[in-house]
C-alpha cells in the first residue's frame, strides 16, 4: 500500500474527507480554487497546500499524479 494512503487512513474522518476531495480535484485538473505552488520547474513538481498537510504532485502532460501526502515539517525530507 502506498504511504500516503497509510497517511490518509490515520486522520480524522473530517480531515481525510477534505483532502480527498483536494486529491480529486488535482486529478480532474480543476487548480483554480487551490493554494498550488510549483516546487521542482525541471520534474514539474507540485505542492498543495491543506493547512498543516501538503500534497506533492507531478504533471506529465495533461495529467496529475499524487507523489505523496504528508505534514509540512515532513513531506519535503522525501524530495
């Protein structure tokens, strides 16, 4: 099982529902609405930020895909 979806069942239901709706919303490519910063300008890597947790994603193409899910402190050690 991928780590974030470990991360993502150890949350409150309330938090887990909120950034699943997020992870959908990267996904379709509807970013309008979300607080996006580009990290990585040569891997075109991603971070959304949810309060206190981030979402890391990669655009390939028209396409998005979830690299991982952790807390601020915690996610960037992984890069």
């Amino acid at each position: 099982m991928k780590d974030y979806l470990k991360f993502l069942k150890r949350l409150p239901k309330k938090h887990r529902l909120q950034l699943i709706k997020t992870v959908e919303a990267i996904a379709a490519g509807e970013l309008s609405n979300l607080d996006i910063k580009q990290l990585d300008k040569d891997h075109k890597v991603h971070r959304c930020r949810v309060g206190k947790i981030r979402i890391l994603f990669q655009k390939r193409g028209e396409k998005n895909f979830i690299l991982d899910i952790g807390f601020r402190g915690d996610i960037y050690k992984n890069l």
